[in-house]
C-alpha cells in the first residue's frame, strides 16, 4: 500500500475543514478528490504534507507513520507536492530549480563544499548530469539557464511537477494542476500526467476542480463538501451521483 | 519521456574573446601587489608615494569586505533581514583580543614573524569559534521567527552584546580593551579577505547555497522538498557569524584598542549600508559596495576639511542618506545578484 489515511480530522477554530477523511492509495494508483471551492481538498494535502498538524487520523507511507512529522521530515519520506499557486523558485535558474531537489542526494558534506575537495566535484558533476538529464525528460532542457519565473505558465507548471519528482517521491501530490490553463495546455497536462504515471513508479493523487481532468485521468476518485466525503468510487459512476452534482453545481444538471 | 520535440540544449551566455580571468588569477595578483606594497611601507620607502595611510585604508576596506559578504550570505542569500553582525564581530574581537593578550603572549618568545603569524592565526580561529558559537546559538532561539521579529531579536542581541561587555570589568568595561598587541597589517586582511571570499563562494555555488536561496525564494516549498529550515537557517548564522568574528579578530589586532561601543547598531548599520549600496547576493556587489562606500567617505573627510573644516561631523550624515537614496532608487544596489565573471560558477563543472 503506497499511502494510506484513515480518519483524518481537521478543524480550525468551530471550522471543520476535514471530518473522516480516508483514502487507500496503492503504490501505483492515480487516483483523484474532486468537490467544490472551499470543500477541504487543498486542507487534505496540507494534512499529509505536514503543513497542518491533524486534530485526528492516521497518515500511512508503506509501513510508516507520517502523520504529525514536520513537512520537510514527511517530503523526506517519500510525499512530493505541487501547489494550486505554483511555488517555484522564481529568481534561480530553471536548472538550479532542479539541483536545488537534489540536496538530500549531494553526498558530500559542507567541508567538502568549502574546500571543494575531490568529493565536491564529483558529486556537484553528477547532480548536474542528473538534473539536465531529468529536465530534457521534461522537454524544459532548453530553458536551462532561465529564471524559472520568467517561463510560460504552462512551462512553471511542468517545472515545478519536474522539480517535485527529482526528490524521487513514492507518493506525488497535485494540487488543482490545471488552474488558470487554456484547454491547449490542460491537454498537453494531461498527457504528461499520464506519461509521469507510466514512467515513474510512484502513486498519483490529485486534485482537480475541472472535472473532464480527473475523468480523463483518474478511475476512481472520491468527492468532498464541506470537509465531508459525500461520494467515492469508480468516475464515471461518481458524476452521476445526484449528490454529487448538488454539490457541485447547485442544480440538477450533470456536470460537463 | 519527451512532451515536446527537443531543442538544442542553450549554450551559457556567451563570453567575450578577452582571457578568462579566474578567482585564483585574481588572489594571485592581489597578494603580488599587497606583499611589497606592505614592506614598502614597514621599511619607510618612498614616504611622498606610498602614504601608510593608504595602507590603512586597504586595510578598513579589506576588514569590512569580510564583513558585508558574511552578512550578506543572510540579508541576500538567505533572504533574512540580520541586524546583529556587529555583536559578532565584538565577541570575535574581545575573543582574539583575550588571547593575544592574556593567552598566548608566551609565543612572543618565538621567532618574530613566525610568533607573530601563530598568535595571529590561534587568536583568529578562536575569534571564529566563538561567535560561530554565539551565532549557532542565535540560529537557535530565532527557530521560526522571519521578517521583522529576526531583526528585532538579532537588533536586540547586538545590544545584549555590547552592554555585556560594558559591564565586564575584566576586558576594560565601558573604558575599552587596550595594549593588544599590532598582529596584524594589510597582508594578513587581504589573505584572510580572500579566504573568506572563496569560502562564501564556494558554500554559495554547493549544494548549500542553493538551498538557502530556495528558503528566500519560497520558504514553504523549500520545506517541501525536504528542506530542513531550521538547521539550513542555523548553518548560515554559525558560518556568517564565524567570519563576523574574523573581522572583529582582525579589527582588534589592527586598531589595539577596542570599546564595546565600537560594535554597537551604528557599526551594524554602516554594514548594512556597504551591503545594500552594493546589491543583495552579490559578493562583487560587496566586495564594490564596501571600495565605493570607503573611498567616498574618505573623499568627504579630506574635501571638508580642507574647504569646510566646520561641516567635518556632516560626513556622518551621509551615510544614512545613500541607504535613503539607493532604497527609493535603486533597490537592487550597484551589482544585486550578478557577479563579476571570476567569481560566477565555471560553466559546466
């Protein structure tokens, strides 16, 4: 089992943001959380991130328990996320973007960087080697030398899943990836989601409010309202749940 | 896996036909020039050419050049906003003044160059331990804290420092530490500027520095990707803070008589003015930032006292005023985040 949480609860002041939250992720899983603004979703990532301390529940990763570690402790483990607002490090380079995921793989120590002792040089060589090769995986090799911030839209988004698989995740997390994209790029989205799930061996969750995304991408997914989950399973058959649609749209219309 | 047809990968930005210079052509021709300029002086040749003032004043600009680039490895790198760096250089002072005094007055017996160079060198590191001690320690109380609580608290710190010091009658109290002995002289500040130079480079072209930078550039994504911040954060302090106290080791050995005030928010705040005339994560920008800063200041002094001998104190007034204008002007100083070609990392290596 890649990731599994059970009775995750999180509430902030008389808020409950999550409430029961629980989700069996298999090591290669794509699996998708859909649900209106303000239903909790976001609050689930910043729980098995670690961003947020859960009030109660279990986090999983394989055979360990991550819940209430610190986030760099839990991103450690195995849990890579990108964020709805994409969070890039905008005045490095596309390149040291990449490196920069690297860190925890540098096998020298701050003696060998000082001095730039043998060590230094060949680790600093590798990771560099490792980097450009992950960035042409990516079709981002050309953009190298570029400030990550001054990309097309569509390319920060590609960075930033790229810079979150070079921390070599078991579990990857995608938060609404394919906010503020034109269907062009949302295609383009989908395809490289597709071919992240074939190539690496990882587990994908995502969250998505554009509905063709996950049903595209995910067969099973599992809806939320109000911090609640009101329907899960296969996708097809979620979209059709009247509940579903009530809460998402507000009215008796299937959704798109 | 490809998503899209692959260009040619870019070339680094090209460079010009002219030799490449390196950083070690650039130490190489530094301590040419120091070594003879040194004992030109010590020995008293051409008194009319090479003024022991001038000395001097290489001198101050190699002390501070320490100074600002340490600090900026936090204000510019990091991204935090320091204001304690003169509370370092005071414990690596009153340390290095301590023992070149009291400890280690002993290798005087020594041959005289080679005494001098040990208690320099003793003297130097222990001044590094101790407020990369001290700072290791300020890393650790400021845990989360950012933004305007760290500089409270590092403000706070500073003062803490200083008026320590004042209340210790064991190094002079308020009257200040004297008789410590002359160890060092221009040579001994430009090794130890170079030094602290290629160190700072290095960390800040590793894996390291670009940590660090991450933490500026978005520190929840940072965390994220498996960044400690706190012991990141704590390892910038100890190591800005160790070169702060080789500054202070220096000054101490220099000048031969230190007071606490000396080390006070104003010593800080000239600092910060060198850093941010300069520009923010750039050590060319500070090592320019301090030449330019010094140099002007020393123009003012001698144009006011030879036209405006009663505006001499007005000098003072215009450090704080460039801090005002480079703020309202140019935010990113002379050269924020560009480096000169001999310290930018080799492309590809």
């Amino acid at each position: 089992m890649g990731l599994r949480i059970t009775e995750l609860t999180k509430s902030f002041g008389g808020l409950t943001a999550v409430s029961g939250f629980n989700l069996e992720l298999g090591d290669r899983d794509l699996q998708g959380i859909i649900g209106p603004n303000g239903a909790g979703k976001t609050t689930v990532f910043n729980l098995i991130t670690g961003v947020y301390a859960p009030d109660r529940g279990q986090i999983q990763l394989g055979d360990q328990a991550v819940s209430g570690l610190p986030s760099d402790a839990i991103a450690r483990a195995g849990i890579a996320r990108t964020f709805q607002n994409i969070r890039l490090f905008a005045q490095m380079t596309v390149l040291d973007n990449i490196t920069m995921a690297l860190h925890a793989h540098a096998g020298y120590g701050l003696l060998d960087a000082t001095f730039r002792t043998a060590t230094f040089r060949r680790e600093e060589a590798r990771l560099l080697m490792e980097s450009r090769d992950h960035l042409a995986r990516f079709g981002l090799l050309a953009r190298q030398h570029e400030q990550a911030g001054s990309l097309p839209y569509g390319e920060q988004r590609r960075l930033e899943i790229a810079r979150a698989l070079a921390t070599g995740p078991k579990v990857l997390l995608l938060d609404e990836p394919a906010a503020g994209m034109n269907p062009r790029e949302v295609e383009e989205l989908i395809r490289l989601i597709q071919q992240v799930h074939r190539d690496f061996s990882l587990a994908i969750l995502l969250i998505e409010h554009q509905l063709p995304v996950v049903m595209e991408l995910c067969r099973e997914v599992q809806v939320l309202d109000f911090g609640q989950t009101i329907a899960r399973g296969a996708s097809h058959e979620v979209v059709r749940n009247p509940l579903v649609i009530e809460a998402y749209l507000g009215e008796e219309e299937p959704p798109a | 896996m490809s998503t899209q047809p692959q260009p040619e990968p870019t070339t680094p930005p090209p460079e010009s036909g002219l030799p490449k210079v390196r950083f070690w052509m650039v130490c190489a021709l530094i301590l040419a020039l120091a070594l003879p300029l040194q004992l030109s002086v010590d020995a008293g040749l051409f008194p009319d050419v090479l003024n022991p003032y001038y000395l001097h004043l290489l001198t101050i600009i190699g002390m501070n050049i320490i100074l600002v680039a340490s600090l900026n490895l936090l204000n510019g790198y990091l991204g935090e906003f320091a204001l304690g760096h003169a509370g370092f250089m005071a414990v690596g002072a009153y340390t290095a003044a301590l023992l070149a005094t009291k400890v280690l007055p002993g290798a005087a017996a020594l041959p005289p160059v080679i005494g001098t160079i040990g208690i320099l060198v003793v003297s130097l590191g222990g001044a590094m331990l101790a407020s990369a001690g001290v700072g290791y320690l300020i890393g650790l109380v400021t845990f989360k804290t950012v933004g305007d609580y760290l500089a409270i608290i590092t403000l706070g710190f500073n003062m803490i420092i200083v008026n320590a010091i004042q209340n210790i009658e064991f190094v002079g109290g308020p009257r200040g530490f004297t008789g410590i002995p002359k160890n060092t002289n221009f040579v001994a500040v430009a090794v130890c500027a170079l030094l602290t130079i290629a160190v700072l480079r290095n960390l800040i072209q590793s894996s390291f520095g670009r940590v660090w930078v991450s933490i500026r550039e978005n520190a929840i994504a940072a965390e994220l990707m498996g960044v400690s911040i706190a012991r990141a954060k704590n390892w910038a302090f100890t190591i800005a803070a160790a070169f702060a106290g080789l500054a202070g080791g220096l000054w101490a050995q220099n000048q031969q008589f230190i007071t606490p005030r000396s080390f006070d928010y104003i010593k800080t705040t000239e600092i910060l003015v060198m850093l941010y005339l300069g520009g923010m994560a750039s050590l060319s920008g500070s090592i320019l930032g301090v030449v330019a800063y010094t140099l002007l200041m020393e123009l003012l002094r001698n144009l006011l006292s030879a036209f405006a001998p009663q505006l001499a104190e007005w000098r003072m007034l215009i450090s704080p005023l460039i801090l005002i204008i480079i703020m309202l002007t140019r935010q990113t100083g002379l050269l924020g985040n560009r480096e000169w070609r001999w310290l930018r990392p080799r492309p590809g290596a």
